[in-house]
C-alpha cells in the first residue's frame, strides 16, 4: 500500500453563525476560496494535476448543496477535468473526506487529491431547512433523532460529569484559545474575503468586502463564575449550557494530499502522513461518547498507547462528553497535550468543517512542536465516533 502524505493545511477562521463575520459569506465563496489557497501553499503544484476534491458537509443542502464539492472546486478555478464530491458523516464529514482522499492514493487510484469541509451554519442551521424525522421511530429508533444538547445531557447525568467540570473544562478552552490568539499561534489560518452589507443613506444596501483573519467567538473576558451563572440549554434541572457547549459556527478548510511518488516528482517538502482512520458506533442517545471507543479502536489498529501520542484535538461539542472521553480512556495526565489551543467551545464547531479544520490545527501544531504522532477524533450526531493518526514527516 502506498502513502498518502499531507503537503499542505489550512483554514478560514470559524465565525460566529448569524452574528459573525461570515454571516453574509456564501459557503461556497467560503470553500471555492480556501480550496485555492490550499493549493496555492504548494507553488510546483499545477491544478491540472489534481485529481479529484472530496468535501464533507453535515446539511448539504441549500446554499451548500447540489454537489458543493464540485461546484466549489470550479469556483475555485480548478480546470474542468478535476472531479468533486460531498460526503456527509454529520461531525466527522471533513475527516472522512480526507481519510477518503488518503485511502483512494493508498489504494494508487489517483496522485493528487483536496479533502476538506464546509458548513455555513447561518445559511443552513443545524437540522437543515426542512428537517423530516422518520415518522414510524419507535421509542429506541426515536433516540437517532433527539438534541444533541440532550445526548450531552445524557452523558453528564450517566457518567458524573458536574456542571463545575464542565464549567472549569469551558473556561480552559476559552483561555487557551485567547492566549493562542493574542500570540498569533493560529498560523493555520488564512485571511479570508468576508462579504458585508452596508446600509446606504438611501436606504438600500451596498455590498463590500473586507479581509477577516481571526477566529471572533474567542471569549477573553470569560470567568468560572460567570459560566456558573449560565441557565441550562437544555433542561431545566440539567448541566449543560451555552457555555460549556461549542459554538454554533461558519467555516471551511482544506488539506492537500500526496502519493509519494507525487511528492517525489514535484519537490514537495509533505508535512505529515496519515496512518490509519477509524470510526465506531455507539448509544445514539448518548452519542458524545464516540471518541472514548473510536480512539481505543484506533492505537489498537496501530499497535500504540496514548503514551505514544504527543498531541491531540479532541472535538469539545461538549464538555460533558469530552470530559467524560478523556476520563475513560486515561488521558486525563495528558491534559497539556489536548486541544493546546482551545477547543469548540471557544474556537467553535461547524459542524461538516471540523474534521478538516482539526486536522489544519494539528498539522500546524505538531510541526510547531516537533510532535511526532498525533491524533484527530470527535463524537458524531446518530451515535458515532471517528478518529485519525497522523505521524509527522521528518
């Protein structure tokens, strides 16, 4: 089997959905200009040479559907003969699409290939725009369909995850990402076009175009005790909260992957290598805690230990459930190694995108620390968890 080599990273800041800077950005603006700029990082890189674009996409539908994939890579100004495809594995859909990417140069079907994610949360919002639940769901098939803030609520009554822990894990993530930002270690980021509307004198709206470059749902100011202070979101005696919840979120990324020979031909210094993707299914009502089974599932497909593991982003869709996931699989001694620059709860989450935006994360992390191995995993809606190793290049 061949390897699939990353040679390139990056992503658009995730901005708050219909208050953010992104709000009046098209999610196909959004993915058609960070396609380009991941291609554009490998400069003996020809467009022509690109095989296929595979997108993830929690609610392809709408402004982000008919083929967003496709249609995004066109935009981007990717010839004719480039393919694209959208894939959906709800949170995971941006690391399946780059696992997806991997295997097919693994398996020697193509050379050159962009994975990424998209999820503009203010056009589509989370459900979809017409949302049709199975209409004979009995009391267990019933549970595919519930909140996710519920199956978060599940998790901490389940599993003695307190509303302190929650609350302390949320004010982490929030001051790590604040101290990340002011020191300018998001270097994964790419300035992005944001579009605007502007009230004239007249009356009507004029629209423009400004650079933004900044994660902007970072809360700086937050405090223990003001998150303490927070209503539960999602019943009325319950933990979970806004605050100790991830942010509703816009964002795209995008990943450029390699086959060896490739990488050979072209000169191409790879960042890192992707070994092995893993996905596992568990309780959908309580689906938070898929990164608790799809990691173990994972350093056994590898032959390793979460000793071997120097760095990790573990999606925080919740507090709940990604205290729980670090309880149970014993990396609670390994809390400086996890999400090092915040996690969604302050950075967000939307939702298709994230997978491919941790992967940005850690590959420009792992590089900065010389980090050997690392690892990528998240929960998924229906009851799912997925997770991704990736070894640096020397």
């Amino acid at each position: 089997m061949k390897e699939a080599y990353i040679v390139s990273s990056v992503r658009t800041p995730g901005c708050k959905r219909a208050k953010g800077a992104l709000k009046d950005t098209l999610p196909l603006d959004l993915l058609s200009f960070i396609l380009k700029a991941s291609v554009e990082k490998i400069p003996q890189l020809d467009p022509q040479q690109i095989d296929d674009v595979m997108i993830g996409c929690a609610f392809p539908e709408a402004e982000q559907g008919l083929n967003i994939g496709r249609n995004a890579a066109r935009l981007a100004g990717f010839p004719d003969k480039v393919s694209g495809a959208t894939v959906n594995r709800f949170c995971a859909s941006g690391l399946e699409a780059i696992a997806l990417s991997a295997m097919r140069i693994q398996a020697g079907w193509a050379d050159v290939i962009v994975g990424g994610g998209i999820e503009s949360m203010t056009y589509v919002p989370m459900g979809g725009n017409l949302p049709r639940p199975y209409p004979q769901a009995n009391e267990d098939e019933i549970k595919l369909f519930i909140s996710m803030g519920t199956t978060a609520e599940n998790v901490a009554n389940r599993y003695n995850v307190t509303r302190e822990q929650q609350d302390e894990f949320a004010y982490q993530s929030q001051m790590k990402a604040a101290h990340a930002q002011k020191n300018g270690l998001f270097t994964e980021i790419v300035p992005t076009p944001a579009t605007k509307f502007v009230l004239q004198a007249d009356g009507t709206y004029k629209k423009e175009t400004f650079l933004q470059d900044f994660d902007d749902g970072v809360r700086a100011e937050t405090t223990v005790e003001g998150l303490a202070k927070l209503r539960p979101a999602f019943s009325l005696t319950g933990s979970v909260t806004a605050g100790n919840s991830s942010q509703t979120t816009d964002g795209a990324a995008a990943t450029v992957l390699m086959s060896g020979e490739m990488v050979k031909e072209l000169g191409v210094k790879p960042i890192a290598k992707l070994k092995m993707y893993t996905t596992v299914g568990c309780r959908a009502d309580e689906m938070g805690v898929g990164p608790r089974y799809a990691i173990p599932k994972l350093l056994d497909m590898a032959g390793m230990t979460i000793d071997d593991i120097g760095l990790w982003e573990i999606n925080e869709a919740f507090a709940s459930q990604a205290l729980y996931s670090i309880r149970e699989i014993g990396l609670e001694k390994y809390m400086d190694r996890i999400n090092i620059h915040g996690g969604a709860i302050a950075l967000g989450h939307p939702l298709g995108c994230t997978g491919a935006k941790l992967c940005a994360t850690l590959m420009a992390n792992m590089q900065a620390k010389g980090v050997k191995y690392g690892v990528e995993s998240m929960c998924i809606g229906g009851g799912m968890g997925a997770a991704a190793l990736f070894e640096l290049c020397d």
